[in-house]
C-alpha cells in the first residue's frame, strides 16, 4: 500500500506499509500493484514483534497521510484502541474491552461485538 506523502503524487510516495487489515470505499484508489492513497480504515493486531512500530511508525504514517479511522488491536489484553482523525490529527476516542460492542466511525452502523473476536 502506498501512502500519500504532502506535496508528492502517490507515485512518487516513499511511504509503503502493508496494515493487517485495510478498508478502502474509494475503489479509483485501487490499482493493480495495490492502493495508492489513504484508505479509509486501518485495523492493526499487535504482536510482540510489531508493537513499537505499529504504535508509533505506522501511526505517524497513517495519522499524517490521512487515514479516517485506526484501530489497534492487542489480543493479549483482549483490547481495541480506537483513533479518528480529526483535522489532521487522531483523536484517541477510547479503548474497549472484551465485552464492549466497537462502532466504526467510517462505516454507519458497523459495530463489532469484541466477545464475537475474542476466546474466553
């Protein structure tokens, strides 16, 4: 995926990540070698070997090249952090836990039951 960098055509992006999972709505953003611009959600799932750089890497990128919504998903803790931008800046809008119902904030009336995700 290729992220949109200030003042530079999406080809032209140095920003490549690859999200866990990724909601894009616009499908002109969609081309053969992947999705040029800034998808409209972004789910990241936590793994020791990921955390520093899904929290703070990745956030930046996404923050700055205009994701509408990022969630990060620790299943060790059962838990779903939830940030949407506001401006051009996340707004943390809170962490849920195992028995708590996520709504998305880009898709209307999608909410996600997180007993429906996580084991006991």
């Amino acid at each position: 995926m290729i992220l949109p960098v200030k003042g530079k055509d999406f080809m032209e992006s140095d920003k490549v990540v690859q999200p866990d999972i990724v909601v894009i709505c616009d499908p002109s953003k969609i081309r053969e070698q992947g999705c040029f611009g800034a998808p409209d959600w972004i789910i990241e799932i936590l793994s020791p070997h990921t955390t520093r750089k899904d929290l703070q890497d990745k956030f930046d990128i996404y923050e700055e090249s205009g994701v509408k919504e990022y969630w990060v998903v620790e299943p060790l803790n059962s838990t779903v952090e939830v940030f949407v931008l506001e401006g051009q800046h996340y707004r943390r809008i809170r962490t849920y836990v195992h028995d708590d119902v996520v709504p998305s904030h880009t898709i209307e009336g999608l909410s996600i039951d997180l007993n429906d995700i996580f084991e006991n």
